[in-house]
C-alpha cells in the first residue's frame, strides 16, 4: 500500500467571475492551467452580498461540463435546453453543456452566506459536439456514509459501496465531500489510473504526512491509497478523481476545443446566435 504524495500544492486565489462574483481558484490558474480532465476549480465563499449578489447572468458554455455543489446559500438555474434549477445547500448540478448551452446562475438571496464549489470537467473530442444534458439533485438524495467517524458524501462515482447521484461515463469522475472529526484519519483505497485532487475548506490537515492548508489544492502522485488525518480543528474537504482524455485542451474563455479552428467555429456561432444546437430534458430533481 503506497498512500498518494502531494505531487503539487496550488494555493487559491481571487478572481471575479460572472457580473462581479468573487471566487478562489486553484484549477485554471497559471500555477495549474489543468488537471486532465479538469479545467477549472472555483470556490465560492461568502457572507458578504457584494460578492455574490450579481450572479452570473445568461452566458455561453461549449466543449466540457461545468460541476456545481452547494453548500451553502440558493441560486436558480436556467438554461437554453429549458432547464430551471434550484440549487439549494448541499445538492448538486452537473450540465453537460457539449454543443452549446447558454445559462444563467442567479443568487436566490440578498444576504447570510454563499459557499460551494463549480468545477469543469473536459470532454473527449468526440463527444464535444454532442447534445447538452442536465442532472440536478437536491441534498436528500445524496448517499451518506460513516467511515471511522468520518462523514462521506458521494456526489459522483461509487465509493465506498455507495453510488453517487451523478453519472460521469466520458471521465469516470469519484466527487465526494468529507468531514473529519478533530484528529480523525481518512484512508481509502484509490488507484492511480485517475488524475486526482484534494481541496480543503474547513480546518486543516495532512496529506500522505505532509502539512496541507485550507484554500490549497493539492495534485495527488502516484500510489494506490489516499491517507489524510485531520489537525485538532478537524477537516473538511472534497476529493475529486478523473480519468484523463489525453488530447490537447485549447481554451477561449468559456468555449474549450482541441483546436484554434473549433474555438473560431464556436465564436463565430455564438455571435451569429446558433451556438445552442440542442435542447434536453431534465433528468434527475
Ligand atoms: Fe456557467
């Protein structure tokens, strides 16, 4: 059993998103430009209305799906497939936006805290062009378990014999959220076919016995387990695994092809108004 070193830590920093949203990155930074399949990790976390109340009004999306937990606060979701959201603390949405989606993610509150995660995930070449899809699941639906005083929340995968509410076949994703009581350990089984991180954003702890602070990603290395214990204040963080598509990543804003001819096509049909090409249905609630 050989526990996964930190490979890379990638401190988060601030940005603003949408029409004025304050976020923290860690994927999606020069640090980090990605992590095969991931584009881009955002941290949201706020109380404070100016940093989040203009929202992220309708905006285009082509090439990848974007992965959104709450944890806390409410926004509403609506799109060009038809789709309306509501995003409360604790569940999650993952839109396949493919061929194009255009979307709007509005906060639902004019004060108390904003907190949550939007992740992007690439899709292979082949399936960029394919139909947009939605999956949105509120909090209850998501599977719990107790591992050694742990609390694990499966939002994508299988872990721990449990199934995830979200079903990522491109990439195979495991997106689980853990709490860890003061001093708790954590250590899973997690082999290294998938490129995998951790973000913690409560308390701090440490990773294969390396010291890993709140707002830092780490980049897994290789080896077969993951082993984090938690420091006095106990931990909370997400652990995210992907396989890699292993093709080349060409980004433009929100459009992300595997060549500069595609982003040209995707800006061209976004200022002509024929970026969305499909419409889906809402799976999932
Ligand atoms: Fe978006």
């Amino acid at each position: 059993m050989t526990p996964r070193p930190i490979r890379q830590l990638v401190p988060a920093f601030e940005v603003s998103e949408g029409a004025g949203v304050t976020v923290h990155r860690s994927i999606g930074t020069p640090a980090l430009r990605n992590l095969d399949p991931f584009l881009m990790l955002d941290h949201f976390g706020s109380d404070n209305p100016d940093e989040y109340i203009a929202g992220f009004p309708d905006h285009p999306h082509r090439g990848f799906i974007t992965f959104t937990y709450m944890l806390d606060g409410h926004m509403a979701h609506r799109d060009s497939m038809g789709n309306r959201g509501d995003l409360k603390a604790g569940g999650v949405q993952w839109m396949k936006a493919a061929s194009g989606v255009i979307h709007s993610e509005m906060p639902q509150q004019t004060n108390g805290l904003m907190r949550g995660f939007q992740l992007w995930i690439n899709l292979p070449a082949r399936d960029k062009m394919s139909a947009p899809a939605y999956q949105e699941f509120s909090a209850a639906a998501i599977p719990e378990l107790t591992l050694n005083g742990a609390r694990v929340r499966v939002l994508a995968g299988a872990f721990g014999g449990q199934r995830g509410v979200i079903d990522d076949p491109a990439t195979d994703v495991l997106y689980i959220d853990v709490s860890l009581p003061p001093s708790g350990r954590f250590s899973e089984p997690l082999d290294d076919a998938r490129n995998a991180f951790v973000y913690v954003f409560e308390g701090d702890a440490r990773l294969a016995g390396e010291p890993l602070a709140t707002h830092t990603l780490a980049v897994l290395g290789s080896g077969d387990t993951i082993e984090l214990a938690a420091g006095s204040a106990g931990a909370r963080f997400i652990l995210v695994a992907g396989r890699p598509i292993g093709e080349p990543v060409v980004q433009y804003g929100p459009f992300v092809m595997t060549s500069r001819e595609e982003i040209e096509e995707a800006l061209a049909d976004y200022r002509a108004g024929r970026l969305v090409k499909a419409k889906a249905t809402l799976a999932g609630h």
